[in-house]
C-alpha cells in the first residue's frame, strides 16, 4: 500500500464515486473549494493506493504551519469490508508527522445512528487520538474534536486554533450561522444547514 497526494483529477473521481456516497450535504465541502484548496498547496488530498487502485481517501488541511484539520476519512466504496481505516490514519500520521492532526467525531448522543457513532469515536481512539476536551457544532452537526500530536496540547490551545481554523475559511455571515465553539448540550442542537447550498448562497 502506498500513500501520496492526489492530483487534481483523482481528486475528483474519489469525490464523485466515493466521498458523495459516504457523506451527507450537511458534511461535505463542494468540490470546488476542495480544488481552489489543493492548489494553494494548503489542502492535501492523501489517496491510498493498493497497486493502481485507489482504495482510500484522507483528506487533510493545513491552514496555519504545523496545524492540520484531519477532514475526510472515506474507504473506496468497493473495499468497505477490507478493514483499511486503521491504515489510512496511520499514513495519514506519518506522513503529517510533526504536525497537531485534528478532527471532528459525530457526538453519539446526537447522531441519526448513535452506535455507528460511538463505534466510530471508539474507532479513532485506539488509532492514536486525543479528546480536546470540547465539543462543537459544523452547519449544525454537533462533533466531538478529537487530535493526534506527539504532546498533548491544552484544550484553550486546541480550541483558539480549532475556531482560528474556520474564521479564515468562512466569512460572515457563514461563519456565524454554521460554527459555534465550544458547544454542549445545553446550548440545543441547531438546525442542520446544507454547506453547498449556503457556499453557493453566500459566495
């Protein structure tokens, strides 16, 4: 298995036959602001690779020097039941070696499938990630942060970047309406908003 960027191309094949099948509109950023991305040279779009065959896909960011959002964890539909996940986090790992990896895990308690998503969290613990300590809202999905570093960081730390993260990708109004950090149960489940629709929207 070998793990390297993907082009531009097979970017969008993985998006289309893949990423659009695994994840829900609410989830998933339009192709084209994963594109405008790539070519800042700031998203990586690392493909895993069994031969010819790109069997998986992990999606990273890395929007400040050595601080990546952990995005898009996503098996080729055709190798679902190859148990490649814990591989891919573990070339995702290298070859983001040195860098805080963070991501966000669907809060059980508030998933449409609470098992599929206490599995999931389960999941990326025993592959190496860190609780932050918080909980957030992304266009109204409530996520548990989750982070891979060699040292643990303080969740103040995790949490200023977390929100630095998505200022510098949504601007007002998006912002406000699709972000809230931290955010507990207390504060209500918000509406679930569609992230194409809204880009297209606000753009």
């Amino acid at each position: 298995m070998e793990m390297r960027l993907l082009r531009g191309d097979e970017m969008a094949l993985f998006y289309d036959r893949d990423l659009d099948d695994a994840f829900p509109g609410a989830e998933l950023k339009p192709l084209r602001v994963m594109e405008e991305a790539r070519q800042t040279g700031k998203y990586h779009p690392w493909g895993l690779f069994d031969g010819e065959d790109l069997v998986g896909g992990a999606f990273t960011w890395e929007y400040a020097p050595g601080w990546v959002l952990f995005d898009y964890l996503c098996v080729a539909r055709h190798r679902r039941n190859d148990s490649l996940g814990a591989q891919l986090i573990a070339k995702l790992v290298d070859c983001e070696r040195g860098k805080v990896l963070f991501g966000e895990s669907e809060v059980p308690d508030c998933a449409p499938d609470p098992e599929m998503a206490r599995r999931r969290l389960a999941f990326y613990l025993r592959n190496g990630a860190r609780e932050a300590g918080y909980d957030m809202t992304l266009f109204g999905v409530p996520y548990r942060t989750l982070y891979w570093a060699e040292e643990p960081h303080s969740r103040e730390e995790i949490m200023a970047r977390h929100r630095e993260l998505y200022q510098l990708r949504l601007r007002e109004p998006l912002y406000g309406l699709a972000v809230q950090i931290p955010w507990t149960l207390a504060d209500g489940v918000p509406p679930k908003l569609n992230w194409k629709e809204l880009e297209d929207k606000y753009e």
